[in-house]
C-alpha cells in the first residue's frame, strides 16, 4: 500500500459558486482512490462567466469556501490546485518532430521529449501562456502507436498535442485571489480539461465524445476522439441566461425565476403536468401573475436545447473529422435539471449521460451532483496520467479513480 500522505486542496471559482475541497489521493490494491476530506463554498464575488474582475473582491469568497469547508487556516502543508473556466481558456492543435537518436534506431524518452517540446513552438502572444500540453497521438515514420512510442524502432518521432492556454492576467488574478485568502496556488488546471479527463471512460474517448458542463456563466466542452483530446472551448451561455430570459418573459424578479429553473424545470415535458398553474411575484400591480407550468419548462427547454446545439456546432466547426459516436456526456449545475439527459437526446440525436465521479461510500450523492464534477476532477487531476503521458503509462484500468468521501459540508 502506498499512501500520498499529503493533503491536495482544490478551489472551482466559479461564475454563481466558489467551491473548495481538501482530499488526498491513496493507492491500494493496484487501485487509487481520493478521500475527500472537506467539502466548502460561498457565493462567488467578482466573476463573470468565470473571470475574475476583482481578486480583492474573489478572495473574500474564496476565504469564505475555505471556512464553509472547515479548512481555513488549516492543512498548511497540502498543494493547492485551482480550476480554471471561461471563454479566455482556448486551444490549439501543435506538432513537434524529432530525430531518433540512438544509431539502432530505438526511440527514447529524449527523442519523445524533444518531440514533445518541439510541439511547443507555437508563438504565444505576450499575455497569454500554456496551462497544458496534453499528448494526443504519438508516431514513428509516419505510423501511429497506440501506446508509448518509447522502445518502436525508426528515423523520426512525431508528438501531436493539444495545447490550453490561458491570459496571464486572468491566472494573475486568480492566484491573487487566493493569495489574499491565505493560500499560494501552486497549480493552475484547465477546469473542462481536468473534468472530462475524470468523468470519460477510455471506451468514450476512443470511439468519440463530447464533454459540455453548463455552468452559469459559460458551457465549456472537451472533445475526445480515437483515444485523446482534440478541441477544447468555451461558450459566453449558461443557467444566468436562462434566468435572464424568464425574467424578460414573466416581468419577474431573478431570485423568482433562478427558483423556477432550479426547482421547475424538467427534461422530460411529461415530468411536469402541462396545466398545472402557479402564482408568481412579478413587477408592477398586481404584483403577482398566473403562469403555467409547462411554459416555463418550455422557454427553459428551448434556451438548454439552444445551448448544447451551440456547443456541438462549436465542436464540429473545430473538429470536423470528429464523430461523437459515444455521444454527449453533460455536467454543470444546469445538468442538475432532472430528465435533463432526455432533453438533450431528443435535441442532438446523440446518446447522452450525465457526468459523475465515481464515489464509493458515504457522501455519495456529492460524486453523483453534476454541479461538483469540476471541482473534484480538479483534486483528482494531479494522478491522472494524461498529464504525466511519459512517465505515467499505466493500464487503462489502474488510471481509473475511485472517491472514498469521508466528511464534508458540501450543501447546495
Ligand atoms: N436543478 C437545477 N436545474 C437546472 N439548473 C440548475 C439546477 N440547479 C442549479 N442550476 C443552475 O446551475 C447554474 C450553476 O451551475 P454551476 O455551479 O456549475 O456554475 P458555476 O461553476 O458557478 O459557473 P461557471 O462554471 O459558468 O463559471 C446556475 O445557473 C443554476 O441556476
Ligand atoms: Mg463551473
């Protein structure tokens, strides 16, 4: 048994929430498993679509996630991973070559790093930098290997990757943020990166998927095809806009119709009964208004259905090659919306499944919520080996994760 003693703690700044978590990652019998340790947010200040505009204002909430979770101030030596959303967050598709060096020909790690770091000659503007290099597909002379190409005999190595880059100012201001809360950031992780690569099984990546949390502020995707990553973005759209809309409809306040969406809407338009009326506080006299059901679930429909054909457009404008044959995988608090799977079936005629971690005992419901997906993917990020693609080369079923949540004050 080898146990990572040291405590990781992960922050989500997120456009409505601000969640934070401390866990530790624990290898037994050839398995990893995370114990969550504590679970905490707060409104997030300062966010929108999940910018930081203000860190002064984003430390306050993440000081208070920090203290919801009963981890302030405490766990002095963890790592502190944070996540990162937003339409600023984008992608690009690099190759790097090189020489194989050994006279027998034989590829080594060195000649697959120079690859690697060849790849990375893209000329980034001033203020923008790399958050990841992720490894796509590996080939010697030409021909694609399945796994490692390390020990394949040739003349030249090929690294295709799949780089993430973020602003600097928009990583400045979140390590501030945290900073002024009482804690340095000593990881910065692309939030759709990290969640897609926890949620994906291996079969789904490999035969094509698309990967879309909608948050409140933005939907962000992750596109997988023949095994690896190939386009990641962001879209400007989520449950804020959703809100939005059924204010301008109903004439009502947004706590009313942020209420509506969270406890009204329903994937599946027999979930609710068509007729069924309620009485809703809108502006001007009287004050309140007759409105049915089922137009709101249909103006919320309308507006997710919109949404995910958005983000499959994106993903097909970005990839065309690519062919979704294992469908939609979706999480976000938006995707907290029950039926929400059959909605979005019906919308994109791909088979959909909502996003989870894998969570064993006690606390399971928090693994299962969509809306905590990005936050725990970010805990587990660190021990997944498409960030360490050389020296992590491990079996498809050991790179598995599975949660052991012990306690936590995760609420909603
Ligand atoms: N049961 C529900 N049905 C539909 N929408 C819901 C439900 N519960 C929460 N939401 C919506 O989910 C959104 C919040 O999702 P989430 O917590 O993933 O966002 P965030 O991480 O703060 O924002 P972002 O990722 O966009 O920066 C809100 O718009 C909220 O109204
Ligand atoms: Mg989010």
């Amino acid at each position: 048994m080898a146990r990572d003693e040291k405590p990781i703690i992960a922050i989500d700044v997120g456009t409505s929430l601000t969640r934070v978590a401390a866990g530790r990652i624990d290898e037994r019998d050839m398995e990893r498993y995370l114990d969550v340790i504590a679970l905490g947010q707060a409104p997030s200040a300062s966010v929108q679509r999940g910018i930081i505009q203000n860190p002064e204002e984003a430390a306050y909430s993440v000081k208070a996630a920090f203290e919801d979770a009963g981890i302030d101030g405490k766990y002095r030596d963890a790592k502190v991973y944070a996540g990162i959303g937003g339409k600023h967050i984008v992608s690009v598709n690099t190759s790097g070559e090189a020489v194989v060096s050994r006279n027998d020909g034989l590829v080594t790690e060195k000649d697959v790093t120079r690859a690697i770091e060849a790849s990375k000659g893209l000329r980034l503007a001033a203020d923008v930098q790399a958050l990841h290099h992720l490894p796509r597909s590996f080939y010697v002379d030409g021909i694609r290997c399945r796994r490692s190409p390390i020990g394949m005999r040739g003349v030249s190595a090929r690294a295709d990757m799949h780089t993430v880059t973020a602003p600097s100012a928009a990583t400045a201001n979140l390590r501030k943020a945290v900073k002024i809360a009482g804690r340095d950031v000593d990881w910065i992780v692309s939030n759709v990166v990290a969640a897609s690569q926890a949620v994906l099984t291996r079969e789904e990546m490999e035969m094509g998927v698309l990967y879309i949390d909608i948050g409140a502020g933005t939907t962000d995707i992750a596109a997988y095809d023949g095994g690896t990553i190939c386009h990641t973005s962001s879209l400007p759209v989520g449950g804020n806009q959703i809100v939005t809309d059924l204010a301008a409809v109903l004439h009502a306040p947004a706590y009313v119709c942020e209420s509506l969406l969270r406890e009204r809407a329903n994937g599946d338009p027999k979930g609710y009964k068509g007729d069924d009326e309620m009485l809703v506080p809108t502006f001007g006299i009287p004050g309140q208004r007759r409105v049915r059901l089922g137009a709101i679930n249909d103006i919320i429909a309308m507006r997710i259905a919109e949404m995910l054909q958005m983000a499959v457009s994106r993903a097909k404008e970005a990839a065309p090659a690519l062919s979704f044959s294992a469908g939609i995988v979706i999480a976000g608090g938006v995707a907290r919306m029950p039926a929400i799977d059959m909605l979005a079936e019906r919308v994109t005629n791909l088979p959909v499944r909502a996003g989870q971690i894998p969570v064993r005992t006690l606390r399971t419901e928090v693994g299962q919520d969509p809306a905590f997906v990005s936050l725990l993917s970010v805990l587990l990020a660190k021990a997944d080996p498409q960030f360490a693609p050389l020296k992590e080369q491990r079996p498809a079923h050991q790179s598995r994760l599975r949660l052991l949540p012990i306690f936590g004050g995760a609420r909603n």
